[in-house]
C-alpha cells in the first residue's frame, strides 16, 4: 500500500470522528503551547531582566567589604577598610579604570517647610553621576571640586521633588534639611522609575564628605563604584583592581583581605542564568501535558484499533502485510499530534502575547522553542502511536473476522 493511500485513509479515518480527534490531541496542544508561551514569557524575562541591569550600565564594578571562605560576619575593622586615599591608588595602579567614585549612604528626613519625606542620601564625586548615567532634568550637577568637598549642596531625585515642592522650578535654590544639616537644591535629576521595584528617583545625592564628615561622622566609605569607558576593559579593570587590594589589604590586615569586586556584567550573566533555568523549569513543567496528551491519543488508538478489528482482519485475510497496518495506525497518530502541534503553536504565540502583555513584559517567541515543542510533539505520536499500531498489525486474521 503506498504512502498515499495510507495519508488518505489516516485522514479519512479522523475526519470521521471529528470531534473525537479534536479531544484526543487537546493535551497536545495544551502542552505545545504551554511550552512556546512559558518559553517565551521566560525570554522576556531575562531580557528584561539585563535591559534593567543595563540601565544601570555595563562597565559598572564595585568595590565593597565583603567575606572570605572562612568567614560568617563583618566585623568592625573589615567594614571599615575602604578609604578616600585608595581613590588615588586606583586611579594611580588601575589604568583600564577611568571614572571612579568612594559612596557613603544612609536614610534621612528630607525636611522644607512644612513637608518632608523619608528618603536615601548618597554621598560621592561628580563621577557617580556619570557611572550610574544620571543627568539633570533642572538646574545643575555639582563638579569634581565640590563633589571632594563639604560644601551642603545637593541634587535630589523627581520623587524627592515632587513631595517637597509643586514645581522642580521652586526647588533649584531651595534650602531643604537632611537631618539637621541644611543643604540648598542645586540641580533636579530626570525621571529614572523603578528597577526592581526600586523606585531611583527616590534619592538625594550630595558631596562625599558632606554625607560622610557632616550626616555619619565617619572616616570610611561603604563602597567604592568604578567604571571603565568601554564593556571590553572590565575584565582587564577587575583584575588591576584584584591586584592593587590584595597587596594593600594585605599589608593592613596582616592576613588574607577581604573585599568583594562586583561588576554589572557578572550580575547580569547570574540574573541570565538563573532566568534560563526557571524558563527551562517551567518549560519542563508545561511538557508534561504532552505526556498527558500523548497518553490520550495512546488510548483513543487502541480504541480505534478495537472499532476496526473486522476490517483489519479482512485486509489481513487478503494478503495486506502486517507492516502496512502498522504503517496506517502509526501514520494516523502521527497525524494527529502533528495537528495537535500546529495547533499549539498557535496557541503559544497567543499565550505568550497575553500573558507577557499583561506582565509588561515583550515575550519572545524563538524558534528553538517551536522546534522542541513541536519536535516533541512529533515523539510523543511515534511512542504513543506505536503500540496500537503493533497490536493492530499482530491481529490474527481469523480472531479478527470473528469479532463482535
């Protein structure tokens, strides 16, 4: 029998139960669309993910006291190892490093007239505007001069202006009290919005000494933010930075230093990773429905393959071989996972689209996720379809004419 004619029959034989088919490859197609849809949404979210990282830039390392291997907690002498003076080191021994700044923050009351709210101040050099791509929306950003300074001046974020003036006009020159050290408004950043749920434009940012000498009264900086000037020098900066601390810290502590360097492209490939894996995760946990589909169209096989006995037994008894009943069984489940495949792919592109939609998200559908799925799709109707196809191809021929 040729392939032709078992195509035909295979179709001949679903269009008779419609309806039946349709309910037999649903788990396929819930399945190839959960996979697309979930695949997609994780996609999104990954790029999401490094879009927001991104924002913050690529070049970004950051220098912090931090825990070696043997250690359960900071004490005092390690939170306090980063100084103002290892600013000039870097720039000194570190020449891939090309804007530097030491950071000091902390939560204050941001107090003018009678309004106020609770807010972050950040204290560093002009340099911590360029790193972290912040510019001003109103008047000025201080300069590296007075970034070194304790002059009490600051430049505040759209949310900080919005609770304590009616206008981003009115703040320039205002003079607002953090704690009680009074500082006059020289400049109003542009609007940053949330990344990761944290609102940017809920900030202060000050000179380094003015936070550190005037609202903490310290003699240390909490971190140290650097740059390079392009993504590709960032591994050559980590590792003159490696060098410079170790031989320093070393020197101070008189045993192994601990200090963590951070940088923006290290954490957007852990934030990648761990998105993969909870896409694959997820995809994972969608496919079972294949199974579950494959199972029906598994079932409904054996169902067909009990319907059609008599005739299976009469095409037997006529000389058709067992390999073309087999052929014809199997070709008809393939058929109807294909179906259940297209079908799916469909549903995922609707599905991602929704969904990501109403997440905020841009799903992407990639075409590795449509080949698996429906590659899977097409395994499932070959193992499922199998076994029908086997025990319809094994009848014996006068069993079969006899049965009822």
């Amino acid at each position: 029998m040729k392939i032709r004619d078992l195509l035909l029959s295979a179709f001949r034989s679903i269009n008779r139960n419609r309806t039946r088919s349709l309910l037999t490859v649903l788990g396929v197609i819930i399945g190839v669309g959960s996979v697309i849809g979930m695949m997609a949404i994780g996609k999104g979210s990954e790029n999401s993910i490094k879009g927001e990282l991104g924002k913050l830039g690529t070049n970004l390392m950051a220098i912090s006291p931090g825990l070696d291997h043997h250690s359960v907690s900071l004490d005092m002498a390690t939170s306090q190892i980063l100084k103002e003076r290892d600013v000039q080191s870097i720039l000194k021994f570190c020449p891939s490093v090309h804007y530097i700044t030491p950071v000091v923050q902390t939560k204050v009351q941001a107090v003018t007239g009678t309004f106020n709210v609770r807010t972050t101040i950040v204290g560093g050099y002009s340099d911590y505007f360029v790193i972290n791509n912040f510019r001003v929306n109103a008047g000025q950003l201080f300069d590296t001069k007075t970034g070194k300074s304790i002059q009490k001046v600051c430049v505040i974020g759209k949310t900080v202006a919005n609770e304590l003036f009616s206008s981003e006009e009115k703040a320039i020159g205002a003079i607002i009290r953090l704690d009680k050290i009074p500082c006059r408004v020289i400049g109003v950043l542009e609007e940053k919005g949330q990344t990761f749920g944290f609102d940017r434009d809920d900030i202060v940012i000050a000179p380094f000494r003015t936070v550190q000498k005037r609202i903490l009264g310290i003699n240390y900086a909490s971190s140290i933010l650097t740059a390079t000037t392009t993504e590709n020098l960032v591994d050559m900066a980590t590792a003159e930075l490696n060098d410079l601390f170790l031989n320093r810290l070393k020197r101070i502590s008189g045993g192994e230093p601990q200090f963590n360097i951070r940088t923006q492209k290290e954490m957007m490939d852990i934030m990648g990773s761990i998105s993969s894996m909870l896409t694959l995760l997820l995809a994972a946990i969608a496919s079972i429905s294949l199974l579950v589909g494959g199972i029906g169209i598994m079932n409904i096989m054996l169902v067909s393959v009990t319907e059609r006995t008599r005739e299976i037994g009469l095409r037997l008894a006529v000389g058709a071989p067992s390999k073309a009943i087999l052929l014809q069984f199997l070709i008809e489940a393939i058929i109807l996972s294909l179906i259940g495949g297209i079908i799916g792919i469909v549903l995922g592109y609707v599905l991602a689209a929704s969904v990501g939609s109403a997440l905020g998200l841009n799903a992407v559908v990639t075409s590795l996720s449509i080949v698996m799925a429906f590659s899977f799709s097409c395994i499932v109707g070959i193992i499922f379809g199998f076994f029908p196809a086997r025990k319809a191809a094994r009848l014996n021929p006068i069993d079969a004419l006899r049965h009822e």
